[in-house]
C-alpha cells in the first residue's frame, strides 16, 4: 500500500460528504500525479489535456467510488482508461502493459522525468543480464518470481542479481560525484 | 482551460454523494424498464392462463429460477464492471452457474426418455418464436441498463456491453415465462438460452459505442 493511499482516501470520503476544501486539497493533490503519469506516456505537450480530462471525469463519475475499496485502484483504472481513449482517439493501436495502480501515485511532476532519465543512463552502464533484472523488479515492479520465469533465471539468483546490480550503480553514483 | 482553473470550478461543486448512489441508478434503469417489459408482455402476449396450476410444478420453478438466478448474477457483473478498479471475476463465474445447472437437468432428462422423445422434448411447441420473444422483452430493460452504465463509468465496453446484454436478456427471459408454457428443461436450455444470448451479443457490440465516457 503506497503512503499516499490513507491520505487520499480520507480526502475522498470527506469530499464524497460534500466537503469542498478536502475535495479542493484532493484535486490538486492528484494533478501533479496525473501530470507524471500521462507525461512519461504521452509525452508533456498533450499529458495537460488528459490531466483535465481525468480531473473531470473523477467528478462526474464519483458516485462509482465504493469507500471499501482503495483509492487508488479507483483512480488508476480511471486514468489509465482516459489513457486508452487517447490512443484510440489518435487513431493509435497500443497495448498498455499491466500496470501496478501504484503507478498512478508512484511519480510527482516533471522532476521524475529527469529522474527516468538520470535512472536510464546509468542501467546502460550495467552489464545486459544485470539491466534487465533491475528493470523488472526495481523499474516495471515486476515480483522476484515473475522475474525469474522472465529471465529464467532461479529466485535466489534473480534476488543476488538485482542486489548486486544495485550495489554496482550505487559504486557509479559514488564515482561520478 | 488551466488546470488550477478547473480544480476550483470542480471543487465548488462538491455537493454530497450518498453511498448508494451508483446501486440505485443501475436499479432505477433496470427496474424501470423491467417494469415496460412486464407490462408489454401482459397486453401483447398475456399471463398464461394455467399459472396457478403450473405453479404447482418443477418445470416452472425451473424457467424461473434460472432466470432470475442469472438476471441477478448478471446485475451484480454490471455493478461491479461500472466501477473501476474492481474485479468482477466472482461475479463473471456465478453467471455460468444458472445456465451449467439447467443444462444439466435437460441432459439427465434427455439421456431418461426414448430417443424417439428427444427431438419433441427439446423443440416444444414455440421454439420458433421463443428466442425472438425474449429479445423484444429484453429491449426495455437493455436500454434502461445502458443509460445506467452510461451514468457509471465501466472502462471495459466491450465487456460491460456484453454483461449488460446477458442480465437484461435474462430478465427479458424472467418476464417471458410468465407467458410461456413449456416445460422442458431442453427447451429453456436451448431456447430461451438462445434469446439471451442474442441480447447479450448485441450489448457487447453496442458496447464498443455507446459506453464510452
């Protein structure tokens, strides 16, 4: 469960009750998580129109958030389906990966694109097999054992190999301070 | 537009949402056009005049229960799929139940009678227009399920369209069998099956255009 999952939920059930700060605080909240989420998708120049879309659609489809469920599933789903109508819309045929709903609050802003991008540069220092690992456990979010069948290594093996690919970048950023 | 713009119009319409609001839509459209249905079929097709007797059978206990066994599976799918970020795979597999039980039924009693039987048993007398009917019946409870969805926010047309086709074709089936008189479970298998599955083939196509929000 991520750290922003209790705070924002709170905020919705309060909105849900008609509060308009909790429902401002909210909104404002998830627009830079929306930002980030849309712009390493599409790209920043038409992540602001999603942005909005997705801000709407949150209030007209409220009613379909059931508090018993996490918030961010809810929020997930919704982005990630504006996300699909926009590619339908640009007439462009796209398979989405299966996403953890985490990946909706996982990032903030534009400072996590520099970050993809710092993160990118590094791994291509790393040996093949090695950046591989560290991208499906530590990157996609891929689990110790869909890792292992990917790379068809065994567990132990991926969990070695993810550990010392680490300590290798963390010897990089050392170097290059 | 600018974002901040925005989230201050939204947030000043922040009017109260009951935790029910979304069930009772979904009832409202259902219910509502269940209501047209069962009133179309008393004026167009009529209550079968023997009901009181047959109530007294399996058979018609039979053609209600798998109907509104699956009718009511079929609701809880769409409640689910109109929500996002829910699994509705529980749901998906309670609806095979009815129609697994029924069938099973109209195998045991097939597999009883002389082969000569068969053919008669599984026919009736209204399989022509049985199907049919329960399409037409479906109709009202069809639209009133898709203007629901259309309130709600399913992210899976295609599927929700095929769901939401599924539960009115099985209420449409529900109304019918207060008209119909056969009793064979063969024949409900096969036909009002038939009826059901059409309206649910027709959501799944309608889907892909009308549940987009």
């Amino acid at each position: 469960m991520s750290e922003a999952e209790p705070r924002l939920k709170a905020l919705m059930v309060a909105a849900l009750g008609g509060d308009q700060s909790a429902y401002r605080a909210l909104l404002a909240a998830l627009a830079p998580h929306l930002r980030a989420y849309f712009g390493r998708r599409i790209g920043p120049a038409d992540a602001e129109d999603l942005v909005q879309e997705t801000l709407i659609a949150i209030h007209t489809k409220r009613a379909t958030y059931d508090p018993r469920l996490p918030f961010t599933a809810w929020l997930h789903a919704i982005a990630r389906y504006k996300l699909i109508d926009h590619f339908r819309r640009m007439k462009l045929r796209r398979t989405l990966p299966i996403e953890d709903a985490q990946s909706v609050v996982a990032e903030s802003d534009d400072e996590s694109v520099a970050a993809h991008r710092d993160v990118e540069r590094l791994l291509a220092m790393l040996p093949q097999k090695k950046r591989d690992l560290v991208r499906h456990v530590k990157i996609e979010g891929l689990s110790t054992a869909e890792a292992a069948q990917r790379s068809g290594l065994s567990e132990s093996a991926v969990k070695v190999g993810v550990h010392r690919a680490l300590k290798a970048l963390s010897a990089m950023i050392g170097r290059d301070a | 537009m600018k974002t901040d713009a925005l989230i201050d119009t939204l947030a000043e319409r922040a009017a109260p949402v009951g935790a029910g609001r979304a069930a009772r839509i979904l009832a409202l459209g259902a219910g509502g056009g269940a209501l047209v249905s069962f009133v179309a079929m008393v004026l167009w097709l009529g209550i079968r005049p023997d009901m009181a007797e047959a109530m007294a059978t399996s058979a018609y206990w039979m053609k209600f229960f798998y109907t509104l066994l699956f009718a009511v599976a079929g609701f809880w799918t769409i409640e689910r799929l109109a929500r996002p970020g829910t699994s509705s795979r529980t749901q998906m597999t309670l609806e095979a139940l009815p129609f697994a039980g029924v069938a099973l039924v109209a195998l045991v009693r097939l597999a009883l009678v002389p082969a000569a039987m068969r053919m008669p048993m599984a026919m009736g007398h209204s399989a022509h227009v049985c199907p049919w009917r329960i399409v037409i019946l479906a109709l009202p409870v069809f639209a009133g399920t898709f203007w629901a969805l259309r309130k709600l926010a399913p992210t899976r047309p295609a599927i929700s369209g095929l769901a939401a086709g599924l539960a009115a074709g099985a209420l449409g089936a529900f109304i019918y069998a207060f008209h119909c008189d056969e009793s064979a479970a063969a024949f409900v298998a096969l036909w009002y099956t038939l009826g059901i599955g059409l309206v649910g083939l027709a959501g799944a196509l309608l889907g892909r255009l009308l549940l987009r929000w």
